[in-house]
C-alpha cells in the first residue's frame, strides 16, 4: 500500500495475488523466491520484507556496537557503554559473526587500557585480534595499546614482540607506508629501552632517522624526536634529551595538540631534575597539570604526581613529597609498577625527611625490589644508593654497607638484555 501497488500488480508468474494475499494474512512463509521477486517490485531488501529492517542482523549489530564505541568515547562514565559492549560481544559470538565480536573485544579493550587496566586489557585485545585479525597499518591503534599495556605491566619483552612483529609486517608491504614505519620503529625503541637493549634501541632509531628527511608528517618527527630524548635520558645524557624534548615540544605547540604537548612537559620536567634544575622542572608541571585538565588518563596522572613528588623531594618538602608519591600510588594501583617503584622511592625520601625512619625504610625497601625487576639499571641502583645513604645517616652503618655493596655490585654487572626481564 505505501508504494501504490496492489497484490495483483505484485502478482507474477510463480506468485500468484491469492499467494501473496495469504503471506499478507499469516497464513504462508513466503519462500525465499517469492521474498525476492516482492522485493525487486517494491524496490527494497529480501532482509527487509523478511524482519522489517533495512539493516541485515550483521548490519544492525554493527551499528549498536558503533553506537556504543562512540559512547565509550564521549562519555564521562564508560561503564554503562562497557556493559553494552560486553552483551554485543556474547551474542556476535553466539550469532557466529567474529567480525562484530573481535570489533567489541577491541573497543572493550582499548576503554580498559585508558582507564589503566592493563591486565585487562591485554586479554580482550588479543582476543580481539585472534577473532578477526587486522593488520597495523589499518588499526595502529590497537597494536600501539596492546604494546603500551605490556610495557607498563612491567613486560616490556611482550611489547618488543608486539612492535617488531608489526614493523616486520609493514615493511613486508608492497606499498610502504613511511609514516606507519616510523610509528611501530619510534614505539620500538621505547620498549627496548625499558628492556634495557640500549643499543638495539639506537640502531633502530638510527636507521629510522636516515629516511626522516622524507617525512612531512609532524607527528612522525615529534615521535622521533620523543624517543631519541628518552634514549638520551636512560643513558645519561641530559643536555642532549632536552634538546630533543625541546624539538617535539616546538612542533607540538604548532598542531594545537594538548594531551601530548602534556606528556612533552612532564618528560622535559623529569629530565631538568635529572640535571638537579627542579626549580625550572615546576614549569613545566604546572603547564602539565593545566594541558590535561580535570580527567586525566590514568597513566599520565600517574606519572605527573610521581615527578611532583620527586621534585618535592629535591626541594626538602617532606610533606609535599609524601602526599604526591601517595596520590600516584593509589592512581597506579597494581598496574604500573615502574611507576610505583619511583613513587614508592619519593615516598621513602619523603618519610625520612619527614623523621619517620621505619616506614622510610620499608617504603625503600618495596622501592628497590619493584626497580630491580621492573626499571633501568640507573634508577635501580640510585634508589639503593640513597638507601644506603638514608640509613648511614640513621647510623645503621652495618645495614648500609651491605645496601651500598648491593648498589656497587648492580652497578659492575655487564649490561644485558636478559637481566632486566620480568620472571
């Protein structure tokens, strides 16, 4: 009736108008013949004179699941969005559609991982990805995240895996794509430096850096640039690290990008206090602390209150210092323990400034065991140093000794990969 037929227009060879006027009663299931020749006529889909929809169930799925993505993504509270997701992913499974169901595995995951859930977020990206694989170039997104949450699980040997295997697969491509290359090269670096493989690190940067003069995307620099002066920051190289801090800072501030012009001012804040400059490192928290706004990522909190406890320290502010290395603890909770392990060590220096001997002691104690396993073998072996210092100037000169010994002998170890490898 809406489209001005009536059942003897429809009616054809096969489908005669009594046929099609028991359809219309209840009394026949059209066959999928008739389902089709009605739908030609009317100019509409078989799915559609079959369910009412001019979405397919795949379709319709499809687009709840997109719904609820860009909910995850507009919304202060993600919970109601996740629980959504969660029921889309069971019936796409139940259904057979691994397309839908590794798309909400993926969106699940990727909420997970940006409220700092990094256990869980691993599982549900593999998970993801094992449903319905996609490839780096198209969803680098997901291996960035997935290599990330290994990393600050403290497993930086899963994140190496991750991001060589995906610079493998770009580089396999017929068509290169230079700016994807470098995106997978600059994340590698990163995790081998947190491996401690300092100068794989390198290698892979320098022959990066050898191709950048064909970049004209601005974030592939600052990626560079960022590595290049975390490199340089491990390694003991402060000057050069702020220089190249102070690069992707500059092409940052062109493209108007907060958040990482954020994360540029907390790495330039640490490496001024590497340099004893903390006065100058307050600058750029305070820019830090205003670029992120009132909901930080809960990584990014993390690290910011870990740095403004380590600043107070410098500066003798005992109270100051206890209560940021706190605020980043609670922030971390069990996810991040390199993080906690440099919280914990503000905490422990803020504790003895503070004349609390015993919980300082103990707050080294946790300090150093998460460092060892999860840190650089500068951080580690500073935290046992100003252990020692701490409790030789407790006068417990015996317990400092074997604390110093330990240092010392961390120290000499020749550097390997395998040495700084979680269990």
């Amino acid at each position: 009736l809406e489209r001005g037929f009536s059942q003897r227009d429809l009616a054809e060879k096969g489908v005669s108008y009594a046929y099609i006027s028991r359809i219309e009663g209840g009394a026949r299931r059209p066959s999928v013949k008739a389902l089709r020749m009605l739908a030609r006529k009317l100019g509409v889909s078989a799915d559609y004179l079959e369910t009412g929809s001019e979405l397919r169930e795949v379709d319709e799925r499809e687009l709840r699941i997109a719904d609820a993505e860009l909910e995850l993504r507009l919304a202060g509270n993600s919970e109601e969005a996740e629980t959504r997701l969660s029921a889309l992913r069971e019936e796409a499974i139940g259904a057979g559609d691994t397309v839908a169901a590794s798309r909400a595995s993926i969106a699940l995951g990727l909420a997970a991982a940006a409220s700092g859930r990094n256990a869980e977020a691993i599982v549900l990206l593999q998970e993801g990805l094992e449903l319905a694989p996609v490839s780096p170039g198209a969803r680098p997104d997901v291996f960035a995240t997935l290599g990330h949450a290994y990393a600050a699980s403290g497993r930086p040997e899963r994140a190496v895996e991750v991001f060589q295997g995906c610079l493998d697969e770009l580089r396999e491509l017929d068509t290169s794509d230079l700016t994807a290359e470098i995106r997978f090269a600059t994340y590698l670096s990163y995790a081998l430096t947190d491996l401690g493989d300092l100068g794989h690190a390198q290698a892979v940067l320098d022959e990066t850096l050898e191709r950048a003069d064909e970049l004209s995307d601005a974030y592939s620099r600052v990626r560079l640039y960022w590595s290049l002066a975390r490199l340089n920051d491990v390694r003991g190289r402060p000057a050069a690290a702020l220089d190249c801090v102070r690069r992707a800072m500059a092409l940052l501030e062109v493209t108007d990008d907060t958040l990482h012009l954020a994360r540029a001012h907390v790495l330039c804040s640490g490496i001024l206090m590497s340099q004893g400059r903390a006065e100058a490192a307050g600058r750029h928290q305070d820019a830090a602390e205003r670029l992120f706004g009132q909901s930080p990522d809960v990584e990014d909190l993390v690290q910011l209150r870990r740095d403004q406890a380590r600043r107070a320290v410098l500066l003798g502010q005992g109270e100051e210092a206890i209560e940021r290395a706190r605020a980043s603890l609670e922030a971390a909770g069990n996810e991040y323990p390199h993080e906690s392990g440099h919280a914990l060590w503000s905490l422990a220096e803020g504790l003895a400034l503070t004349g609390e001997p015993d919980k300082a002691d103990a707050a080294f104690r946790e300090a150093t065991a998460l460092l060892e396993e999860h840190g650089h073998r500068r951080d580690f072996v500073e935290a046992y140093r100003a252990w020692g210092k701490f409790l030789r100037k407790a006068g417990r000169e015996q317990d400092a000794l074997e604390v110093l010994e330990r240092a010392a002998d961390l120290a000499s170890e020749p550097l390997t990969v395998e040495a700084h490898k979680s269990p």
